[in-house]
C-alpha cells in the first residue's frame, strides 16, 4: 500500500524536482562539514584540557566499574517501570474521575491532575525525603524515588488517556449502548480498548519522561544509574568521560523507547481503526 | 391481525428540544407488530431523532412512549435490558473498529444475554452467512467495503433476537452500487415479518417493502397512510413539494 511508506515531509513538501535536489545536497555537504569541524573543536578541546589522559577512561576497562554501572541501570530500570507502572494505573482512576457523570469527582479529579502536572518532579521528590520523613513516614529509598516520579507522571498520563477517550467517535458508544449494554462494560470493552491504542505513542513518550526523572534518585542517594555514575566520579575524579557514558546509554534507552512508540503507532494504523 | 394485540411501538404526544431549536413537535405515531414504517422528509425534519427517541438514545422532554406495552425505562437496568430488544442500525455503521467482524456479532450475545462463546460463535456465524459476509468473519471493519459493514451491523443487531429494527438512514453513506445489497437484506427481514421503523431517501424501496409512509417536516407528522395513497395522492402542499423535488433527480 502506498499509504505506509509516506513520510511527514511527503505530506508537507511536494517531491523536490531538479533544482531543489542540487540545493538540499549542498545544504546537507555544508552542514555536514561544520558539524564535523564542530566535533574536530570539541575533541582538541578535551585534549588541550588533558580529558583524553588515560586516567580518566582507564577504568572502562575493568569489569567491575561495568557491573557497578549495570547495577545502576537496573535500579534506574527498577524504578521506571514501577513508576510507569504505577502512574498508568492511578493516570488511568483519574481520568474515570474526570470524565464522570459526578461534578464532586470530576472536580476532584481535574484539581489533582493539574496540581500534579504543574509541580516540578524535583518538589516532589524533597517532598518524600525531607518532609515526609519529619511527618513519620518511614519509606524505602527505592519508594522515596519511586512515588514522586509516579505522581508526577499521573496527571499527564490521565489526560494523555481522556484524549484517547475523546477520540473514539460518539457512535461506537451509541451501538454498544442500543445493543443493551450497560455503561460499565461500554467502557471497559468498546471505548477503553480503541482510546488505548491511540494514545500507546503519547505513553511511551512519558514513560521517556519518567525515566529521565528517575535521575533525581541522587538526591536521595539510591542507587540508580546517575548515583552510581556520581560514585565513579568521585572515585577517579573523571567527570567528563562517566558523564559523557551515561548521557550515551540514557540517550540508547529512550532511543529505543521512541522506536517502539513509532512502530506502534504504524501497526495501529495498519490494523484499521477508525476510518 | 386482531385490532386488540397490542402495538410494538407507541409515541404519545412527544416533545423534544435542543436548546432553543424545537426538533419533536406533539409526535404520536404506533407501529404495529410485524409492521414496516417508512418515515421520510426533508434533512432537518426530526426523522432521525424520532427513530432515536424510540430506544432512548435520545431522551424527549414530554409525552410517552411505549414498547411492547410498556413505556421507556429511564436509566440502568431497565434501560439496557430494553434497548437489548430493539435492534438499531447507523448510517455510519458503527461496528467496533478494534473487533473482528465475528466478534462484533459476537460480543453483545455474550456480554449482555451471557450465552456461552460457542454459542454465541454458532449464532453469529450463522447470522453472517444470512447476510452474505461470512467469509470476511476474521477481518476487521475497516477491511471490509460500506456495504459488507452495515450488513455486518445488521447481524450484529440480529443477534440479539429484537423485536422490533430500527433503521436510521441505513443506505445514506454508502457507494449507489453497494445500496442494494443492504437494501436486500432490509427486504428480507421484512418479508419474515419483522417489525421496523426506517429512516430513508430510498423512495423505491419504500414504495415495495413499506406498509405505511410516514412524512416529516419541521418537527411534525404531516401524513402518515399506505405507500400507495402517498406516492400518488399526497395530502399536503409540504409532501407535494417534497415529492417533486426528489423526482427532479
């Protein structure tokens, strides 16, 4: 089909002829060139500094700097999937919340999933570690990182999910209704379902989100990617080159993420939908 | 037919606003078991919304209406058990998007009446060989063409034994070489003595299935007679002029 290999440029450019095609080639030479240039400043920059001494990437070599850095990615893991996990699920209450026929729930609802969407993660975060502690909540380190996240991400993930609901057309729910079913079941099996995969690419772009928030966790000291490359720092004062590692594998993961999302959303539309 | 039994339908003096616009104006219309009820008019008239206040997906203001001898449950339970009675079909068709075309008739029968999946497939396979689309029972609606879904929808309405069809507008979105097939089908269920209430602009077919033509125009019922006393010898100026501007076409 011809549909599927059209790209956003297709839709928004018409085919280049003769000229435009000479013109985009030396625009992409010339911007290749200076990028490379740029690369060229940075790396003799690093040398001028002494960034490129052996002292600072040594320990790449060592198996045990790469377990340290393993074990902190799976905490980073650990911590993005429970908060995902977690936000999708009460994201998911607040949105039932909002859309309900009671104007008690709904502005209920609306009010936390905006609090929730207006307050910086990092509150939150000194929320659980400062203030709750003081209120006698006694929390593990992991829920310490874990709850702020989550509560950060609902908000958005509820309204992500009431745009799906809104985009299901108003006839479905009609002839699951005029079948004799009830509103529950209309829901649960007939909107529910379709707004889902509408909205998996919008979800998978704050599940993005999430993780790049589980970074906070140094704040608390629990050991996630970011607190254990901060250990590497100190240990051999090497700032640049742990930092520059792991900006590479954050980058890798939500790379991947993102990918995932594209091809859902492809095979969503493959599949049909809404026509 | 003993003039005692007792109607399927009855509409008693029903009003119906939206906002400030008056779309039902002192409505009262009976069909009658086994009956096949046309009503036609102008866009704009109030047919559509009439054929919609019968199982309540639009709620009326004032006045009563019955089915099967009792009047419309307001909500809940009782709602839905009478909508599970009375089929209702879309222009727009409406099937499910993300169900296959067996599930879409499967999925009330189980979900509403609890019939067991096997059942339920039996039935339904059963109900799309009728229509003639069992053999696209795995694909989705959007695979299928105008014709094949509302014929898909019509099965899916079948399933739940009704007792009485609601058609809005049934041929309105389709291609003109697909109208007949779903026109067919209609037809048929007609033939083995369904009771319906059609929304159409398809004279002809009017004309051969209807028992009663029933005109709209601006919130009333003008006429309402045999399909031969209206084509040929329309009451009012508004049907006359109605009449003559289709035939323009």
């Amino acid at each position: 089909m011809r549909g599927a290999g059209l790209t956003v440029r297709d839709v928004l450019y018409e085919a280049p002829g003769a000229g435009t095609r000479k013109k985009i080639a030396v625009a992409t030479a010339a911007s290749l060139l200076l990028l490379a240039l740029l690369l060229g400043l940075v790396i003799r920059q690093f040398a001028i500094a002494g960034q490129l001494d052996r002292k600072y990437w040594f320990f790449f070599a060592r198996g045990t700097t790469w377990s340290f850095l393993g074990k902190g990615l799976l905490g980073t893991v650990e911590v993005a999937v429970v908060s995902g996990i977690l936000a999708f699920a009460a994201g998911f209450f607040l949105m039932v919340g909002r859309i309900s026929q009671s104007r008690i729930s709904r502005a209920l609802c609306t009010g936390i999933i905006e609090f929730t969407r207006g307050v910086p993660t990092l509150l939150f975060v000194y929320f659980f570690f400062l203030v709750a502690p003081q209120l006698g909540i006694r929390l593990h380190a992991f829920w310490k990182i874990t709850l702020p996240v989550s509560i950060s991400a609902c908000g958005v993930v509820a309204e992500v999910l009431r745009s799906g609901v809104n985009a299901v057309p108003k006839g479905q729910r009609e002839a699951a209704l005029s079948l004799g079913m009830r509103e529950g079941s209309v829901f649960l099996k007939i909107i529910f379902p379709q707004a889902f995969r509408v909205v998996i690419p919008a979800l998978l772009s704050e599940l993005v989100i999430v993780l790049k928030d589980t970074t906070f966790a140094y704040v608390i000291n629990f050991p996630d990617l970011m607190q254990n490359a901060s250990v590497l720092i100190s240990n051999y004062d090497a700032m640049l080159s742990v930092y520059l590692l792991i900006a590479v594998i954050y980058c890798i993961i939500n790379y991947l993420l993102n990918k995932a999302a594209e091809a859902v959303a492809v095979r969503g539309k493959e599949k049909g939908g809404a026509k | 037919m003993s003039m005692s039994q007792t109607p399927m339908i009855e509409m008693r003096n029903v009003e119906k606003h939206f906002g400030d616009h008056h779309v039902l104006k002192g409505i009262s219309l009976t069909v009658k078991k086994g009956e096949v009820v046309v009503i036609i008019g102008p866009s704009g008239s109030g047919k559509s919304t009439l054929c919609r206040t019968i199982n309540r997906l639009e709620p009326i203001d004032s006045g009563e209406i019955c089915f099967d001898g009792k009047p419309l449950p307001e909500e809940g339970r009782a709602l839905a058990a009478l909508r599970s009675q009375i089929g209702m079909v879309f222009q727009s068709f409406n099937l499910f998007a993300h169900k296959t075309i067996l599930e879409n008739v499967m999925l009330a029968p189980m979900d509403v009446l609890h019939k067991p999946q096997k059942e339920a497939r039996e039935a339904a396979m059963e109900l799309l060989k009728r229509v003639g689309v069992d053999s696209q029972a795995g694909k989705v609606p959007a695979q299928l063409s105008g014709g094949q879904q509302q014929r898909v929808a019509i099965a899916r309405s079948l399933a739940m034994n009704p007792k009485a069809m609601l058609f809005d507008e049934p041929t309105s979105a389709l291609d003109p070489e697909m109208i007949g097939e779903v026109l067919d089908v209609m037809t048929e269920l007609a033939k083995e003595g369904m009771t319906m209430v059609i929304v159409t602009h398809e004279m002809n077919f009017a004309r051969r299935v209807a028992d009663r033509v029933v005109f709209m125009d601006e919130g009333r019922i003008l006429e309402d007679g045999t399909p031969e006393e209206f084509f040929a010898h329309p009451k009012t100026e508004r049907a006359r002029d109605f009449l003559n501007s289709i035939k323009d076409h």
